[in-house]
C-alpha cells in the first residue's frame, strides 16, 4: 500500500500551502482533534477495525485494537470544557 503523511502533518502542510493565519491554524487542529476524538468515540473497537481495512490498512494481527482501546480511555479521562 502506498504510505500517505499522516493526517494531522497534511493539514498542517494544508495551512502552510494556503499560508493560514496561526490563530486560523490552531482552530484547524482543535477542529480536527474535536472531530476525531467524536469518531472514536463515537464507534466501537470492531466498526474501527472494520472501517480501516476498508480504507485499505491491514488490521489483522495489528496492534490497532490495543492503540483504540487506549485512545478511547485518553478521550474518557479527557475533561470536557
């Protein structure tokens, strides 16, 4: 499979392309950790899974599930504002 940046370094090179004011920046990132953190939240560990085999990753015998189960108990602990 084709190795893409990862996702969060894309929309900081995005901001950097379209030459993004900082605060204009720091909204983006906030944005997309808010939209993130909601998916996986949102889904189970199984819909995950079954969501990035789709997108074409290979999550058999990945240490995906443990990573999800320690994203979703970061997003419990998480405070609310």
């Amino acid at each position: 499979m084709k190795r893409y940046p990862l996702i969060l370094q894309a929309l900081s090179d995005f901001c950097d392309e379209y030459q993004l004011t900082q605060a204009t920046r720091e909204t983006y990132a906030s944005d997309a950790n808010r939209i993130l953190e909601s998916v996986v939240s949102g889904l189970t560990e199984e819909e995950i899974l079954a969501l990035m085999s789709q997108r074409g990753f290979e999550v058999e015998k990945s240490s995906y599930p443990s990573l999800i189960r320690i994203l979703k108990e970061l997003i419990q602990q998480r405070p609310r504002s």
